[in-house]
C-alpha cells in the first residue's frame, strides 16, 4: 500500500505562524469636520468667546442729537482643553514573534492609537449637539420624518435669521435608514419629487453625506444611542459648535531597554463645546436598529 505524505505527519511540531490581525471597526470622523475649529493657540489656557451687546434704531426727528448707546462684550461661552493619552508597551519577543515583518504590530499599534484618538473626538463633538439651545425638534421614542426634517431646518434658519447661511444637519444612521425608506417625503408623494426618491434609491445610506434636503446637507454617523435608544442630533452652522486644537494627536515610541521593549504613547490636548449653541437645533429621535 502507498505510504501518502500529509500534514498531519507534522502538525505537532510545525512552527506556528502569526497572521495577519484586523482591527476593531472604529467610527469614520464627520462632526468634527462640520464645525468651528480653532488652531492658533497652544497649552491649557481655556478659550473664552464673547458676545456684543445689540443696537437698538430709533426714530429720530430731524434736528435730534444721535444717543449713545453701549456696546459692550460680555463673556459667553468657554472652551476648557482635556488632555487625553493611551499607551502600549510592546515587549521585544512579541514583536519578533509578530511574524515575517517584526515590526509590523508597532505599526499596528501606533495606527491603533491614531484611531482610537479620533474616535474619541468624534464621540465629545456628537456629545455636545444635545447642548444646542435654538430649539427642539421631535422628542424621545419619536420616529424621525421628513416633515420633522423639514421643520428643524425652518427653525434653524429663523433663528439665525436668513435662509443664506450654510447649515449643515447630524443625524444616526439608523434614523436615516428610516427616512430612505418613507414612502412620503415632507408630506410629497413620490411622483412629486422623483429626483429626490431616486437619490434616496441609489444613495441613501451608503455615504456618511446621506442626502441634501432643501438646501441642507445630512450626515449620518454612527455613535451610540442613549440607554432608550435615542440620539440626539441637529441642525446648526458651523460656528454653533467648536473644536480647539491645543496639541494635535501625536504618537511617539520610547525605548525602555531594562524592559526590553517599546513604549507607544499617544496624547492630545483640545476643547471642545458649544459655541454659539443658540443658533443650532437639536432633533431627538429613536434610534432602534432596524428589523425588517
């Protein structure tokens, strides 16, 4: 009988070898982008903004003396900078043992470091759109539609008090996943907007841009809900919110030889807020992962 040569006959003492790890799914950064970032300052100074008091016009007779009046700033908002940090110490056997590249799990882990970093600037800046104070759109356990789309928008733009500044909207991606699929939008049936059904059709959902609704971009982004499945979104210019920059993220190795190892450090130093929050509105709706 033919002696046939196989694997088996020398799995118990084949080398083992490392493959490839993936990382954990980390969030793509949208808000960050869509709001007032600051950059020319550095250290843990907070950042105060202030806010003119207003004129007030008067009629006046032809021969009357022009009053005074105060125009006086007067503190409004302040910025406080966090630092945040995150380190990984990588002993020399494990990066040796790591496979055919030894240095690939320090890449891998400096490139950890930079997402983890951004993930959690992504998730302040989505935590400070329930802090916008022009109004409030929907309510808890509410479906998210169209028409109350609609509405924010209008709010939005009274409160700044012209329909030509730029807003931009913020919404979970499972509310958005509920608006592509109505079958009413703003209260319009589908043979009255079929330009805007057929981007619902082709694009809905499968960009962080979501649609561009009377004038108003929509981002999706997927953070995650409050413990009754709730997100808390909005509509808002850019300089509602703010995000200040003291010391970028950065990521820098240091040799610890009495350990036999390297340490990756990351940090950052930022502030982030509300800015101007009076001229932004919030939109809370559920948020409950589709079933069907």
């Amino acid at each position: 009988m033919a002696q046939l040569n196989v694997f088996s006959d020398v799995s118990a003492i084949a080398n083992n070898v490392q493959e490839d790890a993936t990382f954990v799914l980390r969030k793509t950064a949208v808000v960050q982008n869509l709001v007032e970032t600051f950059r020319d300052m550095s250290g843990g100074n907070p950042r105060v903004g202030y806010a003119y008091s207003s004129g007030s016009v008067q009629t006046v007779a032809e021969t009357d003396d022009l009053a005074s009046q105060a125009f006086t700033p007067s503190a409004d908002q302040t910025l406080t900078p966090i630092e945040i940090g995150l380190q990984f110490f990588i002993g020399d056997l494990r990066a040796e043992s790591s496979g055919n590249l030894p240095e690939s799990v320090l890449t891998d882990a400096a490139r950890e470091l930079g997402f983890a970093a951004a993930d959690q600037v992504e998730d302040h800046i989505v935590s400070d759109l329930a802090s916008l104070t022009g109004g409030t759109i929907g309510a808890a356990g509410t479906a998210i539609t169209w028409g109350y789309m609609s509405a924010a928008i209008s709010v939005a733009r009274n409160i700044n008090k012209t329909a030509l500044k730029p807003l931009v909207s913020v919404i979970h991606g499972f509310q958005a996943e509920l608006l592509a699929s109505a079958a009413n939008i703003a209260g319009a049936s589908l043979a009255q907007a079929p330009g805007f059904t057929e981007q619902m059709t082709r694009q809905g959902g499968g960009a962080a841009l979501f649609a561009t609704f009377a004038g108003v971009p929509i981002w999706q982004v997927y953070a995650d809900p409050d413990g009754s499945d709730d997100f808390t979104g909005g509509v808002f210019p850019r300089e509602a919110l703010a995000l200040d920059w003291r010391r970028p993220i950065r990521i820098r190795g240091e040799r610890d030889e009495s350990r036999r190892g390297i340490e990756l450090n990351m940090s950052a130093v930022y502030a982030h807020g509300v800015w101007k929050p009076e001229r932004g509105v919030q939109m809370i709706f559920d948020a409950t992962a589709p079933s069907s």
